[in-house]
C-alpha cells in the first residue's frame, strides 16, 4: 500500500501490515521518503513505541533549546507529547510500530523511556541492532524488509510477553468502546488501581495519557474529515471545546483549527 500526504506530495509512505505470530506484538512496518523543507514537523504520539532505522540522514529532534541529530538505529520510548523534528536533507527512513503493549517485553520498566530515543544497541545488543539496520537499508520495501527480518526480528522479540488483559482494555480505548478508566474497570470487573498499574508495566504510559492520546486522535481524524469543532469535542468525548484544545497543544503543538490544514506527518496516522 502507498500513501502520499496529500498536498505534501513530497512525502512518499508506504506500510506493510504484520500477519502471523509477530502481529501479536507488531501492527505495522512502514517506509517514509520526505524531501521537504527544513520548516520544523510536529509528530503526535499515537500510544505505539516504534523501532526508527534511518537509510539516509537522520533528521534533528527538538532538545529543549536545542537541536539534536537522531541515531541512525533506535526505539521511541512511549510518547504522551509531540515531537518536533527538522530536516537536513532528504529522509529515508523505516519504521518497525509496535502496539501500545508491546515495549513492556523490552525492559523491565518502560516507563525511564518515557519520552525519549534509546538507542537500539542498548536493547538488543550491538549485533542484532547492526544487523537490523543492514536489512532496513537493503529493503527495496516494507514487505520486502519482512521477508528477511522476520527471522531475526522474532529473535529480538522473543522475550515480549503479551498481557492479554492490557490487549483487551487497549483495543476497547482504541475503538471508542470505553473513554475513561472508570469505564474500563466497569467493562473488565478490574479495580482503576489494578488497571493504572498494569498500564504503566505494560505500556510505559499512564492509562490516562492512553485515554488523552486516543481520544485526541479520534477528534483529529474528525476535524481532518470536516466537522465542526463544536461537534467534535462531543463527538470525541470531550467535556468542552476547551478541554480539546487543551490537549491539541499537549499532543500536536497546535490549536484543532490548523489541525485541517495537511501536514508532512499525517501519513503516519492514517489507519
């Protein structure tokens, strides 16, 4: 599948959906070619870690006042704010998501990589991060990069184990099924407590930053499509406009109403 942004059109993604055994943990392995400006790019969380392996440049991440250049090999720990990043130079760049449960098999405690890049050799191991990183930049495509990494991806997940209870209250969140921890625990018979803790092991997030993030993402889609606002923040389940504002600036750096306008990123929410 190919999908281009829109007027952006010097952004190039495609994404290959993950079947079999690693669908489990990995929803999608998606490919990004941007030859735009070096204007600065918001990226809003999403709930996912994701495992970023550059071909080309990497670009530069926003460090409090500063500018860092990205690595060429590393995983975005669990985000509950926007990212903002600028080019150098074209990018090239493949992607490895991982769903929101997934990061928890990776370190005994996700949440010290709360809002940050951990490089992958302190993960994996130099090696098998190397060796990703080959494969990622030989790829001629998503499907392609599946094809001959699966073996040695499956190696480096093997030790996710996959809670079945956060799978189940995730997926709920995600499908506007519940849109607040109270109504988890009233769906799960699972204490609010019970349901924060597992959250937090699982996913390295507070469940209340998973219930922002995906009702963010439920407005965003909304606006993108052409309601109103005044009938998004109800329709998203917000108390108020205001509330939804509030969390746009949180999540996108941005007010909902440029929200419409397309951006270099979008590509990269597009479900």
């Amino acid at each position: 599948m190919i999908r281009t942004g829109g007027e952006m059109d010097e952004v190039e993604y495609h994404v290959e959906s993950v079947t079999g055994g690693m669908a489990d943990l990995v929803s999608e392995v998606w490919h990004l070619r941007h030859g735009g400006d070096e204007s600065p790019q918001m990226i809003a969380p999403d709930g996912c870690c994701e495992i970023i392996l550059h071909r080309g440049t990497p670009p530069l991440e926003r460090s409090g006042d500063s500018w860092v250049r990205q690595s060429d090999a590393f995983l975005y720990g669990p985000l509950n704010r926007a990212l903002t990043l600028r080019l150098s130079g074209p990018m090239d760049v493949l992607g490895i998501r991982l769903h929101p449960w997934a990061v928890g098999g990776l370190g005994r405690d996700p949440s010290v990589w709360r809002n940050r890049s951990v490089a992958l050799d302190t993960i994996i191991g130099p090696g098998p991060s190397e060796r990703l990183l080959a494969l990622a930049r030989q790829a001629a495509s998503p499907a392609d990069f599946l094809t001959i990494s699966t073996p040695l991806l499956d190696d480096c997940l093997r030790l996710c184990e996959l809670p079945d209870d956060v799978v189940d209250l995730v997926s709920s969140l995600r499908g506007g099924d519940a849109g607040s921890i109270r109504q988890l625990a009233t769906r799960s018979g699972l204490g609010e407590r019970t349901i924060r803790r597992r959250f937090e092991r699982a996913c390295g997030l507070p469940a209340g930053d998973l219930v922002g993030i995906f009702r963010f993402h439920r407005a965003r889609e909304a606006i993108k499509a052409g309601r109103p606002l005044s009938e998004v923040a109800d329709l998203a389940g917000y108390a108020d406009q205001a509330h939804m504002t509030r969390d746009f600036r949180r999540f996108a750096g941005i007010t909902p109403v440029p929200a419409r306008k397309p951006a270099a990123f979008d590509v990269l929410y597009q479900r």
